[in-house]
C-alpha cells in the first residue's frame, strides 16, 4: 500500500470509529431521530472517502501492475473494477 495513502485511510478509519461510538450513544439515549440520521449520513460520506482512497491505492498499484502485464491479468483487472462499480452502484 503506498504510504501517504495508508496513513490517510487510517486516519479515516479512525475517524470512522469515532462516529460510530457516537452514533451508539445516540440510539441507546434515543436522540432525535433527525440528529441520528445526519451522523448516519456523515458515516456514509466517511465510508465514501476511505472508498475513494483505497480505489485509487488499488489503480495506482495492483491495477498499473495488471495492466503493464497484458492479457489475462489486464482482463481481470477490468472485471473487478467493473464489479466495484456495480457493487457501488447497488448500494442504497
């Protein structure tokens, strides 16, 4: 994993940790609905970051490497790219 990206997705997940906790204390003392559901969402947005830096960890290393080598790699590349996206997009 490259290491500017490694320290940043960690850093995310902690953050990501973080809300989560918070998000636990607010269901268990029943907080407004509304305010539970924007955490909720900001968990979401959060997810989306740490998604978004492990996609580019993954072009800028395995995926290059896949692609430099041609044929069956290449074409495994694009298959599980494909699956992400489709898998991003059935989210909901």
């Amino acid at each position: 994993m490259i290491e500017d990206i490694k320290k940043r997705a960690l850093h995310r997940t902690r953050i990501l940790e973080g809300q989560m906790r918070g998000l636990e204390k607010m269901i268990e003392n029943e907080d407004y609905c509304v305010d539970i559901i924007t955490l909720s969402l900001a968990i979401q947005k959060s997810l989306g970051s740490l998604n978004k830096l492990l996609v580019e960890n993954h072009l800028r290393t395995h995926v290059t490497h896949q692609f430099e080598a041609g044929g069956d790699e290449r074409d495994a590349a694009v298959a599980e790219l494909l699956k992400v996206f489709e898998l991003s997009n059935n989210r909901g």
